[in-house]
C-alpha cells in the first residue's frame, strides 16, 4: 500500500483529572525524525512512544504535541509516609538523648528528609496509561490519513505511468517510419549536391547513422521501468526511496530519446516523457 509521508491527526480525551490531547503533524523527510512535546510529568512515556513511532512508520518527520489541562484543584495531593516519620522522630530523640544541649526538632527539616513528603500525582499512573491509549488512537489515525493520501498519490502517478506507456509505445511504431524518412532526406540532400558517390560507401554510412539514432533501447528500458514503478507501486513495504531512484532512470532514458531525436515528432515525445517524469518525481517526494 502506498503512505504519503503528509498527514494530521488529532486525539482527545477528557478525564476526571483533566483534559488531554494528542497532536501529531507529519511531513515528508529523507528519515524518520520523531519530535515528541510533552509536558513534565508525562516524559516517562517518551521512550515507548518513539518505539511504538519507529515500529509504525519509516520516513517522515513526525512532530507529536501533548497537552494537558487538569481540573483545578485535582492534579496534586500531599501524602505524610507516617511509618518513615515515626522511624526518623524516634531517631532523633535517640540523639537528643546522647547530646548535652540538643536543639529543637525544627519540623520543616523533618518534612524535607527524602521520602518523609512527597507531592504526587492523583493516579498519575492510570493517566499515563491514558496518555499512552490516546497516543495509540493518533497514530493509528495518522496513519489511515496517510494511506488515503497515498491511495490519491497513487492514482496520479499511475496516470502518468500510463501516458508514458502509451507515448513509448506510439514512438516504437513511429520508429521504422521515421528511419525510413530521415534515410531517405539525406539521399536527397547528395542527390541536390549532384556529388558522386560511391553507392558502397553511402549504404555504409547510412547504417552507421542509423546505429546512432536508434532509440529502441531507450524504449525498452522505459517500458521494463513502467512495469517496475507499476510494481512497486502494488507492493507492502516502503518504497518512496525506489521509486525516486526509478525516477532517475525515467529521467536518464528520456534525456537520451531528446538527444536522438531526428524531428519533431520524436523531440515533441521525447519533451512530454520529461513532463510526466517531472510530475510523478514531484509526487514521490511525498511518498513513504
């Protein structure tokens, strides 16, 4: 299936702590290149995000925004560890004891010792996990509005594909014909310059020239790189890197039916192969 690698998708999720809300915008690159924007308390998810990204996708540059509105009042709850409170109190008494004039428990120290406070998020494990399931949700959309930009991306190329088949096709049959033509043009071009020739000689060079403006070659290589295009293009794996090297191809064989052409049915051939070409290269920029 064809992805285009230019796609939006947009997820959100209202919860009881707050309001959350995935952005993934995508655009094409050489590489996959994930950017992932997430705030604070959520950057436990970024590693299994970007595998989850790496696993769905393999180019394009992927810039996923998540925001968080939590309810006033509901995001943070403080807890007192009375356990650990009760071991550190005991502790300190137990020195107090042993010193001859011990200071005051100043209790803001106590609330500082390591575990003593902590300031947590009200499930914030369950809102992860919700973050994560949205997530899920974007990318599975990104990538449906992707494959239907690359169902549209597909139909276009497959048109230009056709038109090339078809003009290559029109200027093998036309070939003989324009052999014959040009053979015959400088036959008459000697015949004019009443020159004398030998008749050897001339058949000869004929051959000759017509070796060089042969382009069945070319027509061949462009209808094996219509049958590969069509092929990759009916595949499953990414395939916006061949295509654009099959672009390349197109493009080479193209230049040289340009520089064979002998009038102005094979230049005006040979000018439209280099349009299409141009217009699928522009096309496969955008495919995965």
């Amino acid at each position: 299936m064809v992805y285009s690698m230019t796609a939006f998708s947009r997820s959100e999720l209202s919860t009881d702590q707050g309001n959350l809300a995935w952005e993934i915008r995508s655009v094409n690159h050489r590489y996959l290149e994930p950017t992932l924007r997430l705030p604070e308390a959520f950057r436990d998810l970024e590693g299994p995000l970007r595998e989850k990204l790496r696993k769905t996708f393999a180019r394009g540059k992927l810039e996923c925004t998540l925001r968080f509105n939590p309810v006033s009042g509901s995001q943070q709850s403080l807890s007192i560890n009375d356990a650990l409170l009760t071991q550190l109190l005991s502790a300190a008494e137990t020195v107090s004891a042993r010193l001859q004039t011990p200071a005051a428990i100043d209790p803001l120290a106590v609330l500082a010792w390591p575990g003593v406070l902590a300031s947590r998020e009200a499930d914030s494990d369950q809102l992860l996990e919700r973050a994560g399931q949205l997530f899920d949700q974007a990318i599975a959309e990104l990538k449906t509005q992707r494959a239907r930009e690359g169902a549209e991306l597909k139909k276009l190329i497959e048109e230009r594909i056709d038109a090339i088949a078809e003009r290559v096709s029109r200027l093998r049959s036309m070939m003989p014909e324009l052999l014959a033509a040009h053979r015959q043009k400088l036959i008459d071009r000697f015949n004019e310059a009443q020159l004398e020739l030998d008749s050897g000689r001339v058949e000869q060079e004929l051959v000759m020239l017509a070796q060089k403006i042969d382009v069945a070659e070319e027509l061949d290589r462009l209808d094996t790189h219509v049958n590969e295009t069509r092929h990759v293009l009916n595949g499953s794996q990414a395939m916006g890197r061949r295509l654009d090297f099959l672009m390349q191809e197109f493009n080479r064989e193209a230049n040289t039916l340009g520089s064979k052409a002998i009038d102005s049915r094979s230049t005006q051939a040979a000018v439209d192969l280099k349009v299409f070409i141009e217009q699928m290269r522009e096309q496969v920029q955008n495919i995965e």
